[in-house]
C-alpha cells in the first residue's frame, strides 16, 4: 500500500499566522455560530497546532473576541468613510444607513451579541476603550466632519444618539422577521427594511439635531 509522505507545514512568520487563525475563525464563525466551534477546529482549518492558536490568543473566548475587534475595525473605516462622503443634512440618517448596512451582516451581528453575553467574564481594565466607545468616536469624527463644533452636537448627545439607533436597529436586525410576520407582513418585501429606518432616522435627526430636549 502506498503511503503518502507527511505533509510538511509551511513556515509562516507570526503575523501571517495570527491573521491566518483569525480568517479560519470568522470563517468558521460565519457558519457556524461562536458556540460552533473552538480552538481545535480553528487550529485544523487553520493548518496550525492547536499549541499555536493557544499561543497566540490563549482562550477560545479571547480568539472570538480578536476576531470581532477586527472586525469593528472594518465597521469603524466603513463608518467613517460613508460620514465623511455624506456631506448633507440630516446627517442622522446618514449615521443610520451605515448602522443598518453593518445589522444587516448577520454573521457580525451573532457574534457581537455572543460578545455582550460574555463580556462579563473577563476584567477590563479602567479606561480602556471599548468596542461602543470606538465606534462612537468614529461616528463623532464623522459628524464634525459634516458640522464642526460649536455647531455640531456635543458628544453626550452623540452617545446618546447611537444608544437608541443601536437598540432599535439591533432589536430590529433580531426580530424582524418574525415580528414582520406577526404583523401580517412579508418580511422580504421590497422597502420594509426601508420605511423602519427611515422612521428611525427621522426621529433621532431630531435630537441630534437640537429638535427635541
């Protein structure tokens, strides 16, 4: 019986292998879950050890986490690029448009969710910033970008703003279709999606804006 020879394993310097771990697990994230995998399965889709993965990033936990800080990363440019190319008033719905083209990455959503479950099992470290507190400063850059301060709003307004656009674009990118349904409607029809962020953005222009107290 033929045997075949052991596969040797390609050398890698330890950024190639880092970011190599980390597309085999957004990868295996994306289609299965955070809970759908583990470090064995990384290591393996990876073609690494399983000593390797846990070199790099210690917990299976702590990889998911490296994995959506990366990708906040990729949402924070996209953030700031569209703010910034959107030059016009109301720039809330300009906020709103980019903060539902990311709700609508449902893989992103699972796994920042996964993260909010699990946030409270590691320490942080006072005045580390956060994964919200990043976006909302590149949300704030956007904004001052369209409308400078004194003119544009402070940055508890700011906060404030993405605290309802998360929470109702969130809820919406969770239940919608079901509650679409429930309501006795199709949740695939064209401009559904459309005519709830455009209501949304409307209501939290207003406050951005000053409008409303």
């Amino acid at each position: 019986m033929v045997t075949e020879p052991p596969r040797r394993r390609r050398r890698r310097t330890p950024e190639q292998a880092r970011a190599e771990i980390l597309d085999a697990a957004t990868e295996l994230v994306a289609r299965h879950g955070p809970d759908g995998a583990g470090l064995r399965k990384v290591a393996e889709a990876a073609g690494v050890t399983h000593g390797l993965v846990t070199h790099y990033f210690g917990t299976y936990r702590a990889l998911v986490r490296a994995v959506l800080d990366r990708e906040n990363e990729r949402k924070r440019e996209l953030v700031r690029d569209r703010m910034r190319a959107d030059g016009q008033v109301p720039y809330a719905d300009g906020m709103t448009r980019v903060l539902f083209e990311i709700l609508a990455d449902e893989r992103y959503v699972r796994l920042w969710a996964w993260s909010q479950l699990h946030d409270g099992d590691t320490d942080k470290t006072p005045g580390t910033p956060t994964h919200l507190s990043r976006l909302v400063d590149a949300i704030e850059d956007g904004i001052h970008t369209v409308l400078p301060p004194p003119e544009g709003p402070d940055r508890a307004r700011i906060e404030t703003v993405v605290l309802l656009a998360m929470s109702g674009g969130y809820g919406y990118a969770l239940g919608r279709r079901t509650w679409q349904t429930d309501l006795g409607h199709d949740p695939d029809e064209p401009g559904r999606d459309d005519a709830f962020r455009t209501a949304l953005a409307a209501t939290l222009a207003d406050y951005l804006e000053g409008r409303t107290p």
